[in-house]
C-alpha cells in the first residue's frame, strides 16, 4: 500500500515538506509543491486528513455562520472565503441560522462545540458575550464581518463614513433634493446597519446645510422588489420629486433605478441614484456606488484565521477596518438646470 514516505521519495523531497505540501499546512515552495502532488498522482496517494486530524487534534474545517445565503452580501462573503479556503486545503461547513432563533442557539450551544471545525467565521451577526466565550473556550479563534465582536478578531467597513462619502458625491454634483432609501427596523439587529447608514447621509446633509426631508426618507427591505415598491411610492406620492437617490445598498438602487423608469424619468439626467455594496449588477446597470468589496472581506477573514492556526498563534481581538473605494459609472450627473 503507496504511503507518503513513497511519495516523498518519487518526489525527491522530504517527508515533512510532502505533508505540508499535500495538507496545505506551512509554507511549501510552488515548485516543490507542484512535484509532491505530482508524486501523489502518479502513485495514487491520498492524504488521510482523518489520521492527520486525530494525530494534530485539527479538522481543517472552518465552520462559516450567516443569517442568509439569498443575500448578496452574504453569498459573496461565502464565495470569497470558499475559494480561500480551497485554495488552503481546508474544507468549509456552512451554517445558514435565518431567522429562526433556535437555529441560532443550536448552532452557537451545540453544533460548533463538536469540535468538528478548526476556526469560525461569523457574518454580520453580533455575537453575546457568552457565544464568544463559548467558542473560546474550545480555543477556536473567531473572526466575525460586519461590526465590532467583544473580545474577537473583526472586519468591517465604516458605515457612516461610507454614507457620507456617498451623499457627499451627490451634494458635490450639486444635488440638495436627496431622497434616502434605508432598511427597516428588523435589518438593525445586529450593528444597526441602517441606522448607521442613515445616520452618515443627515451628517452629511447637515453639513452641507441642506435639508432631510421625513417624506423622502423611506424604508425597504434590502431587495431589489422591496425598493421597487418604497420608490415608486416615493415618486408617485410626493408633492416634490428629489433629483437624487442615495439607496443604502445596491440592490436597492437598482430597484429604484427600475422605479423611475416606469415614471419616464432618465437616469441621471432626472435623477441620479447611488449605492453601497459593489454588487455584479452593478456595471450593467451603470450604477454608481461604494466598493465594500465583499469577496476580499471573506478571503481575508480566512487568512487571518489561517495565519493565526499555522504559526500556532493566539489570535488576539482587534478591529479592522477594510478599505473601500468609490466607482462612479453613469447613474449620478449634475441636476438638471433649476432643478436644485
């Protein structure tokens, strides 16, 4: 029966750097990985990552906690940490907690206490500090997306700064009419997200001395359908139209972009709209928006925790902002003359 020490002799490399080559565990130079694997097709060796696990005490499995996979948002954060942790050799599990609290307390009690996973990673959920105690317990470091976790490593981006930076290019075209299309209460659960959002749109109002207007502020539903109805409302029912949108999150900028079109309004020349996110629909609907590059969030969250089980090292909490950037394509322009 082919073993690794026959692979690591067909290789003409060493037992261990075959190991880390194959298991994806410490730095292996590409050639030298490239020939083990070669080795290991060649005489049908695969790594037993069961007897590897019982000798090291580790799964090379990272479990991965959302509140939806339907999301954008969430689903790009799975894409970008699934591909990070193939390319690592490690396995994912998945955990989708809806909205269904016993889902949650299931999988913060019991399923993530099976030792079955090697690291969690936790999107957009604002975990107690019993939870967190928790999974320190079992020594699994934590990386939690989307806000500041007590005593965890986090990645997030500056949600108010972010809205400021979205208004401010609006009221920099010359846009004082601004409508705001947020999220309901029930999406301000976990780090209040549109709350914050709105929050940095009237500061950035505010000081630009111009006015927020209850009846342009609306609430949605984070989906494209939802903002659909909230801007036809919007449109059709107020006394004065805005001449500019700023939707907290891309799919609702769409929906508003579809909203307008169905009133024989131009975007931009009627009304510009503008998003967060960085959504793929983007580019074909020429929506300006925030970049929170979504991918490169969950990637990051895999080598952090990565970095951290490699080398052996206690991951100690700190809060990272991820950077973010401004891509203006054709749904924002200057108003239209004397409509500001």
């Amino acid at each position: 029966m082919t073993g690794i020490k026959d692979v690591a002799e067909r290789a003409g490399l060493s037992v261990a750097t075959v190991s880390r080559a194959l298991s994806g565990k410490g730095h292996v130079s590409p050639s030298s990985r490239e020939r083990a694997r070669a080795a290991a097709a060649e005489l049908g060796f695969v790594l037993s990552y069961h007897a590897s696990s019982l000798a090291s005490g580790r799964t090379h499995n990272v479990g991965l906690v959302v509140p939806s996979v339907h999301r954008w948002f969430f689903s790009a954060v799975i894409e970008g940490a699934s591909a990070a942790l193939l390319e690592a050799g490690y396995d994912l599990t998945l955990y989708n907690i809806g909205e269904n609290p016993a889902h949650r307390h299931s999988v913060f009690s019991d399923f993530l206490l099976r030792k079955r996973v090697d690291a969690v990673i936790a999107v957009s959920l604002e975990l107690s500090e019993a939870e967190i105690q928790q999974l320190h317990a079992m020594h699994r470091p934590i990386v939690g997306i989307g806000g500041p976790l007590p005593g965890a490593s986090t990645i997030r981006i500056n949600d108010a700064g972010i809205a400021m930076q979205a208004t401010n290019h609006l009221l920099g075209l010359g846009h004082t009419k601004i409508a705001h299309i947020t999220g309901s209460e029930t999406y301000d659960q976990d780090f209040q997200l549109p709350g914050t959002r709105r929050s940095g749109f009237e500061k950035a109002m505010h000081d630009a001395d111009c006015p927020v207007r209850p009846e342009w502020i609306v609430t949605a539903d984070f989906t494209i359908e939802g903002s659909y109805a909230a801007a036809r409302q919007l449109l059709a029912s107020a006394p004065e139209r805005p001449t500019a949108v700023f939707a907290a999150s891309d799919e609702m900028a769409i929906g508003t972009i579809l909203a307008a079109r169905d009133f024989g309004l131009r975007i931009p020349e009627d009304l510009s709209v503008m998003g967060i996110d960085g959504h793929d629909l983007g580019t074909v609907m020429g929506l300006t928006t925030i970049d929170q590059d979504a991918k490169g969030q969950g990637a990051l969250a895999v080598h952090t925790l990565l970095g951290a089980i490699n080398n052996g090292l206690v991951l100690e909490p700190a809060d990272a902002e991820h950077p973010t950037r401004l891509v203006v394509r054709t749904s924002t322009a200057v108003p239209k003359v004397g409509a500001v």
